[in-house]
C-alpha cells in the first residue's frame, strides 16, 4: 500500500505575497497542483495535504482533486511536527509513505517510481532523493557511512563549516516504511537553531537509511523566493519551446513568449514575439500569431492571422484575420474566412463566413449571418443598464459608419443601414434604412 503525504502548511515568507507559497503559479498551475500531478501515476491509497498557513484558501484552491484529505498543522513546528500529525489519518496503516514538498514543482513521476521501486528492493526503512551539486547553498547535507548507509542529515544552519563542505544533499523527498517511522516519531526533538521538530532527525534513529540520487538535480529545485520561480519558468519554458519547435513551430523570439503546458500547435506555425498562450488552447495547421498576441483556452483553426490582439475563451475558424489591436471575448465564434480588424471588440458573439467588422466597432450578444459587412464605428448597443439583448443580423447586410444597433433587434437579410443611423426596431429583409435627426445650424448672431 502507498499513502503519499504532500507538506503545504508553510507561509513561504521570502516570497513576500499575501498568497501562500504553494499556490504561486508556475506556466500557468500552482505550485502544489505541480506536484499533486506527479502523483497520480502512483496510484496511492491515500493522500493527505498537510496545511497551515491560511488552510482554507489552499484547500479551496484543490477542490477539483476529489481523492485529499486534508490535515491540519497548527502551529508550524517544523517538517517532523507536520509528519506527526499524520498520525490518527494513518492509524492502522501498513505500507510505504512517500512524502512531497508543495514548493518542490519540476518532480517527474518516473522519478518517483523508480525511488519507490529502489526502496521496496533495498527494504529499507527509508530511502530519500539526493543529489550532488556544485553550489549546495540551502540544503540539508547527506552524510553516509563506508558501506553507503546513511548515518545522518544536518540542515545546513547547523552545519558546521566543514560540514559545509559537502556537496551531497537532501532533497526532502521521502519514501518511508511507515510502521518503522511511526515507531520513532515520537522520540524528534528540537534542540536545533529553529527549535523545530525535522524530519531529517528521523534518519539516524532507523534502521536502514539510503538515499537515491536523481539524474538531473534541477528537478528536485525547491522554489523559496520570487527569483527561484522565475529560474523553474524559465526552465519549463525553454523545455515547451524546444518540443514544439522539434515539431514543426517556429518561434521568432522565443525568449520573449510563453506557453501553457495544454497548448497544442500543428505544423508550419508562426510565433512572433511578445506572444503568451495561457490555459487550453488549441493552434492549428499555418497560423501566425503575433506579435503582441495573448491568447487564452482558446481554439484557432488553421491559417489564422492575429496581430497585436486579445483572444479570450474563443472559437476562430479557418482563414481568418484577427487584429491588430482587437479584442475578442469569451463565448465568441468567428467564422472561417472573416475579418476581424484593428480596435474591434467582439464579446459573446456569432460571427458567419466571410462576415467583415474592419475597424471601430464594438459587437455584443449577437449574432450575425454570412458575408455581412460593418461598417466602421458600428455598435451593438446590448445593455438597457438592467439586462443584455441581443442583436442578429441575416446574410448580406451592411452597416454604415457609427451606426447604433439598440438591441433587442432583427435585421434581416440584404439590408443596408445608412452611415450615422441609430436603429432600435427590427428592419425586414432587403431594406434601406437611414434615421438620422435634423441637423440644426446656428450661426453667432443668432
């Protein structure tokens, strides 16, 4: 059996936020859901979330993950304190407890498997990961004996200068045999520089310690302050580009972009730089984005165009030219072979084939049929101060320049509305319609 407890309980004061450690973002998912998707290939018993600082807003922040439990630690005494609480979760419990840090978020599975597999082998009372590295600043230092066996962890305060000098370190990764850690979790004690209880104590009071070295110590790079983040998003970043540029994406600036880990791309795309996709999205076949795109769970079919633009929760269809400078909002559709052009805002709309909004229009709650022109400056005017309305416009209509369309309204098929009308009943099919007040000059010497 494998239960796996997940540490999360701490403030992550060097970040200096409001917003627990763990629930900063990195590519787009916290800290903590980093790690807890390392895990599901386990196929654990049981996990446990081990919170603290502002518990809730951690908890409510996992509610997708349907398999926590959730323990509380409070106060925060330290890594063994937080173990020792697991203790009445995992009453009667006989099997391995594999313990995750929440701010330690480039883990990969394999890893883990292979960790567990090298402990159940070596029957071991625990096995934890290690690594050499060359600047060791802020570990815990691993100190084994001649046959390999692990006599002791010293956090780095309270090493000595010597003991310093010790390249291998502690990754706080661990893989225990829970019944022979239970055994001995009583007996931590405090008397260290933090006066805190450390699971690196339980080491030299089992009976067989070993430790594991990862192949690339970056992924057990724990995340303590802003600069350590931007080192892992960096780091996911270059490893997203290189994979879709060994697919068929060019990336102009790859630098200057970033990407989600659900972004999809097909071949023969175009990012130029300064763009950000974010979320779910989905890029087909020969599109070129950017530069000065952001784009968000959003799907793009191919040969799409989008300069300098805004694309939020849409749906764009093939062949279409979006920007610059537009805005598209959640719950849009646009049309294969449109043309959505430069300071245009589309938000929770249909937009048909061949349909055309050039410049200067905003366009809300509607729906508009195929090969439609709108004419610059062209408004959908959907909210009474109250509720929204909707606007639908039939094939084969135009609207002249700063038109006003006061929904709720129908404008039919072929129907051309004159420049500087504002229309607030439904027109039929194959009309001209201008509303237009009476222009009333007035000289000075009146």
């Amino acid at each position: 059996m494998l239960a796996i407890a997940i540490l999360a309980a701490g403030k992550g004061t060097r970040m200096n936020s409001k917003l627990p450690k763990v629930l900063h973002s990195l590519a787009g998912k916290s800290l903590i859901d980093r790690v807890l998707s390392c895990t599901q290939g386990l196929k654990p018993n049981l996990r446990l979330v081990v919170v603290g600082h502002q518990a809730k807003l951690v908890e409510d922040s996992l509610k997708n993950h349907k398999d926590l439990d959730f323990v509380l630690q409070q106060p925060q005494n330290g890594t063994g304190h937080a173990i020792q609480q697991l203790i009445p979760k995992l009453k009667g419990f006989k099997g391995e407890l594999l313990v995750l840090n929440g701010d330690v978020p480039l883990l990969k599975e394999e890893t883990l498997c292979s960790l567990i597999k090298f402990h159940k082998e070596s029957k071991a009372s625990v096995t934890f990961l290690s690594a050499s590295l060359d600047s060791p600043i802020g570990y815990g230092r691993v100190f084994t004996d001649e046959s390999g066996l692990v006599k002791e962890i010293i956090e780095e305060r309270d090493c000595t200068n010597a003991q310093r000098k010790n390249t291998l370190i502690n990754a706080g990764i661990y893989c225990f045999d829970w019944q022979q850690l239970s055994d001995i979790l009583n007996l931590l004690s405090n008397q260290n520089s933090q006066n805190e209880l450390y699971i690196t104590d339980t080491i030299s009071l089992l009976k067989k310690a070993l430790h594991f070295k990862v192949d690339n110590p970056f992924e057990i790079k724990g995340i303590n302050d802003r600069f350590q983040l931007s080192e892992c998003e960096h780091y996911i970043q270059k490893k997203l580009k290189s994979l879709w540029m060994s697919k068929g994406v060019s990336f102009v600036d790859p630098i200057s972009c970033s990407l989600s880990e659900d972004s999809n791309f097909g071949t023969d795309v175009i990012i130029e730089p300064q763009t950000h996709l974010r979320g779910k999205c989905n890029i087909g076949n020969g599109c070129h984005i950017g530069p000065g795109c952001i784009i968000t769970n959003s799907t793009l079919a191919e040969n799409v165009l989008a300069i300098h633009s805004f694309i939020n929760e849409a749906t764009i269809g093939n062949n279409t030219s979006i920007g610059p400078f537009a805005h598209i909002r959640p719950e849009s559709n646009i049309s294969k072979n449109s043309k959505i052009g430069n300071f245009v805002e589309i938000k929770k709309s249909f937009i048909g084939e061949k349909t055309k909004i050039n410049h200067l229009s905003y366009v809300g709650d509607s729906t508009l049929g195929k090969n439609i022109n709108i004419g610059a400056g062209t408004i959908t005017a959907n909210f009474d101060g109250k509720n929204k309305y909707r606007t639908i416009i039939d094939d084969f209509s135009k609207t002249g320049a700063n038109s006003v369309l006061v929904a709720p309204i129908k404008i039919g098929s072929h129907v051309t509305i004159g420049a500087g009308s504002t229309i607030s009943k439904d027109i039929p099919d194959k009309s001209l319609v201008v509303e237009r007040s009476k222009a009333m000059i007035r000289t000075k010497a009146d």
